[in-house]
C-alpha cells in the first residue's frame, strides 16, 4: 500500500521547554558556529522513509567520477555494517536477528522472532532559512516550518514541494540528522520496507536552528559521555569533534589526537601496499640490522602536521592539519575516517617512492652506487644515508603533503570524498581506499608534488660523497631546529618548479616566513 504523503504534510508535535537562566551566561559565538540556540526543541513521530528523504539519506545512482554529497548530511559518517545489523533487528528482532544465515534458513529457529522495535529517539535538525552548509543552503520550496499556536498547537510543516516517495531536495536537505543516522539507514534495503507495507514511524526529538558545533557536543553527550562508543569511533563518525575547544580543554590530546597518530602508524606498518610495510621501528629497538624510524618519531611527526590543530600560538590560521583542524571558506572539519587518513598518507609515500625510483638523480645514484635494489628495498628511499629513513626527513615529506594540500582544499573535491566501510577488516577498506585515491583529480595533483619532491636531495649528511657545502647544509636539518630547516628547503626547491606546484609552494614559504 503506498504511503499517503499528505497525510504526513501536517505533523502534531509537542514543544519542549529546557532553559535555565544560568545557561545564559555560557559563550556564545557565530563565528565558531557556536550561536545561542532556542531555549526548546520539539518531539514528534514521522515515518522512517519520509524522514530519510528530508535528510538526504537514500540511495544515489552514481555516475563516474561524482560523488555522494549530500547522502550524510554535514559532518556525518556511515558505516553500511551497522545500518545491516540494525535492519535485521527491525525485521526479526532479537536474537533471530544474529543467527548466521545457515541457521536462519533451516527453519529451525523461527520461535527467535520478536519485535524489533526502535523507541529511542532520533534527534535532528531543522535548518533554517538563513543557514549554509558548504555553501548552500535549502531551497526556499524544501524548508520545513513551524506553526504555533498559543504553546499548545504545535504543527510541523513539511516542504511545499514534498508530494512524493521520490522527493529530492533542489539544494541542501532540510534536515540534519545528529543521532540516528544508522538506524535511518536501516531503511535503504527494499525488502524491508515492502516487509513494514512502507510505514514504520519513528519517535524524533527536533532542534530548529542548532548551530553545528552544538550538533557535536550534542553527539558527545549522547554517544560518548556515557561510554557507549569509543571516542576514536566518535571522531570518525562526527569529525567536527575534532577541532572543538571545550573538548580539547577538557580531554586534552590523548583521546583524539595521539592515539589516532598511532593508529595511523600502526596501519603505515602493517599494510602491505605501504611504502613503510614492516619498515617502522614500532618497538623503539636499538641495533637494527636495517635502520628504521621509531613508531614515537611517527607519531610526533603525524601530530606536528596532518592531525595538529593550529600551527603555533597566536598566528593566522595558515597552517593547519588535513585531519584535525577547519579548512576552507566554509571553515569544515576533514570528514575522512581513520582509513582514508591511512590510504591518503600511503598514497604518499608510493607516488614519491615510485619517482625516486624511476628517476636517475645524481643525489639517488651516488646512494645506490655498487648496489642491487628494487622498489621495495631502494637504497634512496630506505638505505642508511637517505633522509627519508630518517625523523626529520619523515618529518619534511608530512609537512609539504599536509601543508600544500591544507592550502588548496578548496579546489579539489576532498571534502566530498565518502568511502563506505563495506568490510569489518581495516586492511580490505584501506586498499580499497587507496584505490579510490588513485582514480582521483587530487591524485594527479599529488603525484605531481610528489615529482617535484623526488628531486631533491634527500642525502643525509652522513652520505659519503657530499661536498662540503653540502654537508654543511645537510648538519641543519639535525635537531629539533631541524625540522622547520627542512621544511623551508624541501618549499624553496619546490618554488621554482613550473606551474601550480611552484605557484603554490612560493606562496607557502611566503607564509611560513612571514
């Protein structure tokens, strides 16, 4: 039986009054997306599908090369394994709903079945009018109102242009779902929906108006406060957490960002399309027989740029990390979970390995000299003179990758990029990743840095050979000192390449001199 739409143009809905005057003394500040908010929200019940379309949640035929971006909302991720689990919840309940599948098609536990009912609330946003997400706001015909009566007749009005199942918003999505998006999800399998004859309402706790960074702490208080998911989790699924001041006051560091550093090195060493697959100290050891740099360098390295906030204290927002801090006109948070962030870096390290290799510098002869290697032992890459086995020259490559690509985000379609975790193993969603990264505009632009990357001279100063000029410039990169040495270096030799490459890195030493 298809679903009346007018019947659901009008909702009844009940206003919820929570303020109390000392909230009024809280910080208030649109420009860190932190307006003050109404002093109520509103619960009503809406159809699970109705509710997907006006959140933008539903299957998309996607055409090559275009991406998902309005499936999530803003700032949302998915992961398709919790929206199936839930799904079989729904239709059979539990414990049917976790018995393998030979077990579910003997017959034999059919007396399993129970409800599956979903009576917590899914708690959203109505956006208004006046708000932008990453640059668009709702069309005038799909915004969702209110109409109040006396306090006491409440309706919610849907769009004027909603008069069917296959509505599409004409800009952005009315509604941004902060809580309950797998379960929304849910309802994408088609054989579900002909199971509940198209109507399975859901309870809704609605907020009009809330700001995005009052979604995150909303999101934290739900989901994490009460250790019911894991804070890294917490930060792949709403990454605006990321970036926030009261929880970085509050938690410090070691939720997000040290133990993502390690997790991204952890994954840098284990998988095995890395260029750094087995080639990461990770236990700290003394007397390798190949020389190796530490999982702490790593992880200091990865916090100083693609998971650091802001660069220094009291300085322009110049320098920020891919994966930990605002970037762009629209000042959003980097939405890539933990595998992205992986595949990215590996992506990395191979485009510039693969140009090291396939290049005969005089800098990388002189390393190979009366050598035999391949790709995955080049003594310019890994060998004991070369400064990208090395912390500082680890250090130098992290700093231009993150810094050139922080500058320009707003050219490419990074923000856009949504992979679906289709597998609980982390080594199949990286490759996967990888992939995806391979087959995209920013690839060519990464593989264009890495070039000119490749022909600089990564000889250590310990290199035999070097003049002693060279030597002496090799001496600066040592220490803590070092590392801003290289960085300038590594930008001054990329500043006289041609086109975007040299454009771009004139103007990231102009900055980081400045």
């Amino acid at each position: 039986m298809p679903l009346d739409i007018e019947k659901y143009k009008e909702i009844q809905a009940l206003r919820v009054n929570q303020w109390l005057e000392e909230w009024e003394k809280c910080n208030y500040s649109p420009d860190n997306h932190t307006r003050q908010p109404e002093k109520h929200f509103y619960i009503f019940t809406m159809p699970a599908i109705i509710l997907k379309r006006l959140s933008g949640i539903y299957r998309r035929k996607l055409i090559s090369g275009e991406r998902r971006i309005n499936d999530l909302g803003i700032q949302r991720k998915h992961e398709p394994i919790r929206s199936i689990e839930i799904g079989e919840y729904i239709r059979y309940g539990y414990p049917y709903s976790d018995l393998g599948s030979i077990k579910q098609r003997s017959g034999q536990f059919e007396d399993l079945k129970k409800p599956g009912w979903l009576p917590t609330s899914i708690v959203l946003n109505i956006i208004p009018e006046k708000d932008i997400r990453r640059g668009k706001s709702v069309h005038k015909d799909d915004l969702i109102k209110i109409r109040e009566k006396n306090n006491s007749e409440i309706k919610i009005i849907l769009p004027k242009s909603f008069t069917s199942i296959d509505w599409d918003s004409k800009q952005l999505p009315p509604i941004e779902i902060i809580d309950g998006q797998h379960r929304l999800w849910a309802f994408e399998d088609d054989k579900l929906i002909n199971d509940i004859d198209g109507v399975y309402d859901l309870p809704i706790v609605a907020f009009f108006g809330l700001d995005i960074s009052w979604q995150a702490y909303l999101f934290w208080t739900i989901n994490i406060r009460p250790k019911r998911i894991n804070a890294s989790l917490a930060f792949d699924l709403f990454p605006l957490l990321r970036t926030e001041d009261w929880f970085e006051r509050f938690h410090g560091h070691s939720i997000y960002r040290e133990v993502r550093a390690q997790e991204l090195t952890e994954h840098l060493w284990s998988h095995p399309d890395s260029p750094w697959y087995n080639h990461i100290n990770m236990l700290g050891e003394s007397g390798l027989d190949k020389p190796m740099v530490s999982q702490s360098a790593w992880v200091r390295s990865l916090l100083a740029t693609f998971i650091k906030n802001w660069e220094g204290k009291g300085r322009s927002k110049k320098f920020g990390g891919l994966f930990g801090a605002q970037a762009g006109s629209d000042d959003e948070v980097l939405s890539w979970d933990r595998n992205q962030q992986v595949a990215f870096i590996i992506s990395v390290g191979k485009s510039l390995r693969k140009f090291i290799f396939h290049n005969e510098y005089t800098w990388s002869k002189n390393l190979r000299k009366d050598m035999k290697f391949e790709i995955n032992n080049d003594p310019a890459f890994y060998g004991p003179y070369s400064l990208l086995n090395t912390d500082q020259g680890i250090r130098g490559l992290l700093y231009i990758t993150n810094d050139y690509f922080y500058k320009i985000i707003t050219q490419l379609d990074l923000f856009e990029w949504s992979i679906d975790a289709n597998s609980n193993n982390d080594e199949e969603n990286i490759s996967e990743a990888i992939n995806d990264i391979n087959n995209s505009e920013s690839f060519k632009i990464l593989e264009s840095l890495s070039e000119g990357l490749s022909s600089f001279d990564w000889r250590s100063s310990a290199a035999p050979g070097l003049e002693p000029e060279e030597e002496l410039i090799k001496k600066t990169f040592r220490g803590s000192g070092g590392y801003r040495e290289i960085r300038i270096c590594l930008l001054k030799h990329l500043a006289v390449c041609k086109g975007d490459i040299g454009k771009n890195s004139k103007a990231l030493l102009d900055d980081l001199e400045s």
